[in-house]
C-alpha cells in the first residue's frame, strides 16, 4: 500500500503566463504595479508573463495566497446585496 505524498513532497508552485494573468485581474494589479510590489525589474516580470520565465516560488506562493483571499471574502457590495440596486430595479420594474 502506497502513502500519498505529503505537501512538502510536492514541487514548489512557479506561476507564468496564463495562471499569473488570471492572478493579476483577480487581484486587479498592472504589470507594472505587480513588478513593483514583487520588487522585479519589470522586464524580468513581463518574461513570466509571457511564459518564457517562471516566478520564483516565494513571490508564487505570496500572489496565490493573496489571490485566494480577496477570493474568500467578495466585495460586499455585489448587485443583490446592494440595497441602492435593488431600489433602481424596484422603480425599474413594473408592479405585477
């Protein structure tokens, strides 16, 4: 019987391209702005981008865990929550 490997055993994350990307919009960083905070050269940061270069592990584990919690707690302001929203959508629509 073989024993799943552990966490540790699995390989360090190293995102580029399309997966660091969809971590950006998510997070709703530039290239730029992403650079500066990961304290890059930007160029070095568009090649990750790209997909010819991979972030490091650290900076990879920091933009997914930072992705995950701006996933985790939504902006609570969303349409059905928003009480302005709902007024417009009830003068909006005719009473049946």
């Amino acid at each position: 019987m073989t024993t799943p490997p552990l966490p540790s055993d699995s390989p360090p994350v190293r995102l580029s391209g399309r997966r660091l990307a969809l971590c950006l919009m998510v997070l709703g960083w530039s290239e730029r702005l992403a650079a500066e905070r990961c304290r890059m050269h930007r160029t070095r940061f568009v090649r990750c981008l790209n997909g010819t270069s991979r972030l490091p592990p650290d900076l990879s584990a920091w933009l997914l865990a930072r992705e995950a919690a701006l996933l985790a707690i939504p902006f609570p302001r969303i349409p059905h929550n928003d009480p302005v929203y709902q007024a417009t959508q009830r003068n909006h629509c005719p009473e049946r």
